[in-house]
C-alpha cells in the first residue's frame, strides 16, 4: 500500500457511500481511482503527473470532475459530518492563495469565488467545526469577504446547535440574534471600539483552537493550502474530500 491510500478501514466506510452503477460498462476499480484522488490532494503533484499504479490521469481526473459537477463529493462528506452531534460549533475561515493556474480566467464570477484580499487573488474558506474539531460545515468565498457575511447560511444549517463560538471578526448583531433564535448561545467577544462589551469565558473561547487546528490539518493536503482549480464547484469539492479522509480516520480511531 502506498503513502496515501485508504486502509482497508477506511475504504470500508467509504465504499458504501459511492454511487451505484447498475447498468452499463462497469466503472475502473473506484479504491484504485480514489487513491489516485488522495494522492493528488496530498501532494499538490498536476494531475498529469499520477503515478502509474493509480492508471491513466484522465481517468481519475475525468472521475474527480464529473462527480464533483454532481456533488458526489460534497455528499460523501455530508454524511460522514451527519454524525455530528452539532451541538457546540466553531466556526472560522482561512485566506487561500489562487495560483496562477486558477486565477486565469473571468475574475469574481460565481463559478469563481477569487477576490483581490490584501494578500493578492484569493478564496476564503468558511469552516464549521465540532466538539471535535471535525469539520461539518464549508463554504467558499472570495477572498475579500467578511467573516460574518458568510456566516447566516453556514450556521442557519445547524438544526441541532446550542453554542456556537467565534473570534471577534463575526460580532455582528445580526448574527448573534440569529443563533439566539435558534434557541442557542452566542460566545462571541465584541470588536473593542463598542460601548457595551460582550465577554466570552475563558474555557470555552479557548477551545476556538480546535478550528484553527483544523485549517492546519487541512492544509497538510497542498491542493487546500493552495488553490489550484479554477471552478469553485472543484476547489469546494477538493476541500471536501480532504475533509473526508480526516472523518474516516476519526471513524477508524473509533472503531
């Protein structure tokens, strides 16, 4: 077994969440194909150069497209994060930097989500992390955004949330009345230039390192740390199943 392939662990998990192909010419061997996916991801290596025992590049090019045009990826990872409780929540984002190679076509389009940041084209990835700092929520935006602009969806999604923790950069009311609706608890510190100050207990704000642990184990897949994909849709998909292989091995630890 190579570096990064799935254990047989892993591929057992991961298997039953595949899609089913009934009829038709039957599809090249998806463990070998899913392989060559990881080993992309992981290395940040162009898809021409896949090592041999992974089978030709357009074939496991061609099968991370397609299935990340039909959201197969983004599913895989919703159903590995539905076993979440949900009910404490940290939510955070982290610049990424376009390379070249995705920052070469129409500039801010929905297909695109790359913006001028102070660090030059980038995406912003919006994350929600648990208790365990799993992630169960993504988002991408461009890389100029506000935090707390692209929080409403993420969080609204949370049916089961009772506390969410944030840094300052999400103090807007909006938000905070939001979660409260929800029948939830804000722990969010407020920007330093208000009247009335809103304070966060020190061991729970704390705990904000469990998101920040999470970008950082995400970006040990080079293909996260940078932006290589031009569509959204392709870089979303790619952070999606980075996150996926952080689920199978927590389920694997578990088991």
């Amino acid at each position: 077994m190579a570096r990064f392939d799935l254990s047989d662990a892993e591929w057992s998990i991961i298997a039953p969440l595949l899609p089913n192909k009934p009829r038709g010419v039957a599809r090249v061997d998806d463990r070998r194909v899913l392989n060559g996916i990881f080993y992309i991801l992981r290395t940040g290596s162009p898809w021409r150069d896949l090592p041999a025992r992974y089978g030709p590049y357009t074939t496991v090019y061609n099968r991370f497209n397609r299935w990340a045009k039909a959201g197969v990826w983004i599913n895989i990872f919703n159903a590995l994060a539905a076993g979440s409780p949900e009910s404490m929540a940290f939510i955070d984002s982290s610049i990424i930097r376009a390379h070249q190679h995705s920052s070469g076509g129409k500039k801010g389009g929905p297909d695109h989500a790359i913006g001028l940041s102070r660090g030059g084209l980038s995406t912003k990835l919006h994350a929600v992390v648990d208790a365990e700092g799993l992630p169960i929520r993504l988002a991408l935006s461009q890389g100029q955004i506000s935090d707390h602009a692209a929080a409403a969806g993420l969080v609204a999604s949370l049916k089961r949330l009772r506390h969410l923790v944030a840094d300052r950069g999400y103090d807007a009311r909006a938000l905070v009345e939001q979660v409260e609706a929800m029948g939830a608890t804000a722990h969010i510190p407020t920007q330093r230039n208000r009247k009335i100050q809103r304070s966060v207990a020190a061991n729970i704000y704390r705990q904000r390192n469990l998101v920040e642990r999470y970008f950082c184990k995400l970006k040990h897949f080079r293909r996260c740390a940078t932006r290589f994909d031009k569509l959204a849709r392709n870089f979303l998909a790619t952070v999606a199943l980075a996150s996926t292989r952080l689920w199978l091995r927590f389920y694997e630890s578990t088991t």
